[in-house]
C-alpha cells in the first residue's frame, strides 16, 4: 500500500528507518499544560495510542482534571510547579499559549522537549510579534501598527479609515481585549480599561469580510506536514459558536491558498504540533487574523468527522510519529458549541436530543455552566451542510435552554 502524502507532507519514512527512531521499551509521556477542554479531548486520544499522558491543572475540578488519572495541580505561571510537573515527561506540549517563555526554556536546559517551542509559541503569545514576524514573510495581514497613545490610533485611523481594530497584544481570547472604535473617543475608551493599563497595544485595519476561515495544519519535528479541509466559522461575541467543514463555496484556488499559508507558516515559524490559522475571506483576498499553536476550536469536528482527529495529530506531531490522514469522512461535518444558559443541568438534555436525532455527537467538558461559557459542543456528518447546521443549533438550544421541544 502506497503511503498517503497529503498536500505539504514529506515522503513517509521506512519501517527500518523509524525503527532506529524509536529506541524506548515503555510508550512515551506527553505532559499537557492547562486542564481544559483541550487537555480532556486530546486525553481521549492519548489513551487510544496507548501513551503516558500526564495534565498540569490549575484546580482540581478544571476539565481535563476530572477525566485524566495523572493530574497534577499548579499554576502554568509558576516554574517550580512547572519543572516538577514536567519531570518524567518525554515532551511537554500545551492546551494553551500563555506559559512564560523563560520557563520553557529551563525545561529545555533540562533535556525535555517542548512542544511547540518557545521561539514559535512567541508568535501566538504576542500579537505584535505575530504581525511583524508575518509581514516580514510577505503573508497577506490587515495594516497594523503598535501604539500606546490614543494620538497614535487617531492617525492611524485617519490614514487607513475608521473604525480601527484595538487589541491588548498579550493575554487576549475568544474576543476578550479586542475593541472595534469608530472615533478617538471610544480608542480612549479602550486604551483606559484596566487590561489596557501598562500594555501594549496593536491597532489594525478593520478589515470588511464576508467571513471567517480556518485553516488547520499538523507539523512534526522533521517538517512532515498535512493540512485539514479549511473550514468557515461564525462567531458570536467573540466565541466560536459554530463550524462548517468543509467551507461551503470555497473554491478550490481559495482553499489550497489558505492551506498553502497555514504549511508555509507552520514552516518559517518552526510550529510542531497544531496550527490553526484564522482567516479574513473579503470574497477576493485572504487576511491572517490570528494563529494558535494547539489544538483549536475550529478542529473539533475531526474527531467524528475525519480519518484522523486534530487531538490524534498533535500528539503524533509532538512525538515526531508519522502523521494521520487529515481528510473528511463525510461531505460535510457541522460543529456547534454549546454555551452555557439558563439550564444548569445538562445531562438532563440528553434523552431529548438522542431521541430526536440518533446521529447526534455530544461532548460535555465538565464546566460549571455561565452564560456565554463554553460548555460543550455537538457534531453531525452527512450531505446537507443546511440540514446538519439546523439540527446542531437545535441541539445546542436545547442545551442551553433557549427552546424546550
């Protein structure tokens, strides 16, 4: 059987020569930082690889902690805590980006691998170094520029239009420290929130898009690489609320560039592990928004929806294992998240939606329900991307209260 070489992906390696890899009698460890939902789905993976793998949480109740038997409890900030954690482990990889980069880079001093390493984790880290590292490759960005003073973003905004884009450069997600103002006084506004207080900041171009993209991609330490079906998203309030793989209507120059951008990226920047790269699609242009260096949200249809699950590739990506078929099982994959409502029992959904549609996949991370939180999220494969999106929305408003039939 010839070996499957999806677009960006080296030659896959002889059986002799991953032999002499792979001198270990005991299967690897992989030591995840942060106990999200990430952590607890990328465990689910882990156990049928039949690795070690091991969870730094910050409380005992977080997501991952409930599910994975090797937990430990500390603080990602904290690089005791952090040392002793990744003791034992063979890589070290992350279900966020915020660890300071002069605690990986201990680890690193001490022998263990890290996963995407600092220098590239820099880059999801620090939005303006994300920017000028992008710019310098010639990768198409909105205009942007860092500033500090509200005099700053007024001439930007009068030289590139209004409104402007602000962002704290570090600490931001899931449109937390990101403002859209139209005029100086709501950038005064921005600049004046305590998150704002002693940070830098970005300011871009609005850019006028018809929607959101994601393009995903899975690297390894040898520069093997496959990229996933490019996928639309919606956001609402700065949350990803819902999936549709593959884009529908995306034509195929449009895709291949975009998966293009995402394998060039993970290259120049030295990415091992996931990437995830957001899009602006204005119909004619592409723009990069933002970059993750893990397992994202916009992946999370491929644990139903294809060959091989995004959770799956990271850790084959971070062990330097030869890489997973990426492609769809089915035309079409519909996610949609589950944020949290008026109901706090969400078990009690479950006989309702599985009665109503058989299809349905559910997956509840464990969280004390908020409203706006995300709490889970629910996947559907089939040939109407019309349909499985109505059903999903059906689901999640089930979940969340919004409607009771």
């Amino acid at each position: 059987m010839g070996a499957y070489s999806p677009i960006g992906s080296s030659p896959a390696l002889t059986l002799g020569q991953y032999a002499s890899m792979v001198p270990k009698d005991q299967p690897p460890v992989v030591g995840m930082i942060g106990g999200g939902q990430l952590s607890r789905m990328t465990a689910e993976a882990a156990t049928a690889l039949g690795i070690g793998f091991r969870v730094l949480a910050e409380r005992p109740d977080d997501p991952a902690a409930q599910v994975v038997r090797d937990t430990r409890i500390g603080s990602h900030l904290d690089a005791d805590a952090v040392l002793e954690f990744a003791t034992g482990c063979d890589v070290i990889t992350f279900d966020h980006e915020q660890v300071p980069a002069k605690i990986l880079e201990r680890l690193i001093e001490r022998g263990i691998s890290v996963r995407p390493g600092p220098s590239a984790l820099l880059h999801a880290q620090d939005k303006a170094h994300m920017r000028a590292a992008l710019t310098a490759l010639g990768v198409p960005c909105p205009a942007w520029s860092t500033c500090s003073r509200v005099e700053e973003v007024a001439s930007f905004g009068d030289e590139h239009g209004w409104p402007v884009v602000l962002k704290a450069t570090r600490g931001g997600y899931d449109g937390k420290g990101v403002w859209v103002v139209s005029d100086i006084a709501g950038a005064t506004r921005a600049l004046a929130t305590g998150q704002g207080r002693g940070t830098e900041w970005l300011v871009e171009e609005h850019i006028a898009f018809a929607r959101e993209l994601s393009a995903q991609v899975a690297r390894s330490p040898q520069g093997q690489a496959v990229a996933y079906p490019v996928v639309q998203t919606r956001q609402m309030n700065g949350i990803c609320a819902e999936v549709i793989a593959p884009a529908p209507s995306l034509s195929d120059e449009h895709a291949v560039r975009a998966q293009e951008m995402a394998l060039r990226i993970a290259g120049d920047l030295g990415v091992v592990g996931m990437l995830a790269v957001e899009l602006f699609d204005t119909g004619d242009e592409l723009f990069v928004n933002e970059l993750a260096m893990r397992p994202h949200n916009s992946g999370h249809w491929t644990i139903e929806g294809a060959v091989t699950s995004q959770f799956e590739n990271h850790l084959r990506a971070v062990l330097d294992l030869p890489l997973g078929d990426p492609r769809a099982r089915a035309p079409h994959a519909v996610m949609v998240n589950i944020l949290g409502g008026d109901v706090d029992d969400l078990y009690s959904a479950y006989r309702h939606v599985f009665a109503r549609d058989p299809e349905l996949k559910v997956h509840l991370y464990g969280k004390a329900v908020r409203p706006g939180r995300k709490v889970g999220h629910v996947t559907l494969l089939g040939d109407d991307a019309d349909d499985l999106l109505a059903r999903g929305r059906h689901a999640a408003d089930y979940f969340t209260g919004n409607i009771d039939e």
